[in-house]
C-alpha cells in the first residue's frame, strides 16, 4: 500500500509547513498544474482517492476522520 499527499496550489513555504505541522512522513508531491487533480476530476481540497490493486478508485470530498479513514483502508486490503 501507497500514501502520496498531493498539495494543489500555494507556495512552497506553505507547503512544507502543512507537511510539518500534521507531521507527514509519506512522499509528498505539489500539483500547481492542477494535473493530478483534473485526472482524478477533483474539484477542491481536501479530498481523497483511493484505488485498489485492481485500478477501482473511490473518491471521498472534505475532511476524513480517522476511524472512517482507518475503515476505508482495511477494505482496500481485503
């Protein structure tokens, strides 16, 4: 299994303060462009996807809390 955190706009100090301040410790990538966003078609931040072993992606919009978050990746594993 993967994380990549994926940032939309802003700048770099921006970015790396978010990184730090919720102590992110999975590759990170800064998607100005809005290409990694446009492929998914998410239309705003925070959003997630998840896609499983098979290429299936499920798209989840505003903030995920832990125990749904927790949830969502026992089923990606099963």
């Amino acid at each position: 299994m993967q994380f990549v955190g994926v940032a939309w706009y802003g700048s770099d100090d921006a970015f790396q303060g978010f990184i730090d301040k919720h102590g992110l410790t999975f590759p990170q990538v800064s998607d100005d462009a809005g290409d990694i966003y446009d492929r998914f078609e998410i239309p705003a931040q925070p959003a997630l996807v998840i896609i499983d072993a098979n290429g299936t992606e499920q798209q989840l919009f505003g903030a995920v809390e832990s125990d749904v978050l927790d949830g969502l990746i026992s089923d990606v594993l099963r």
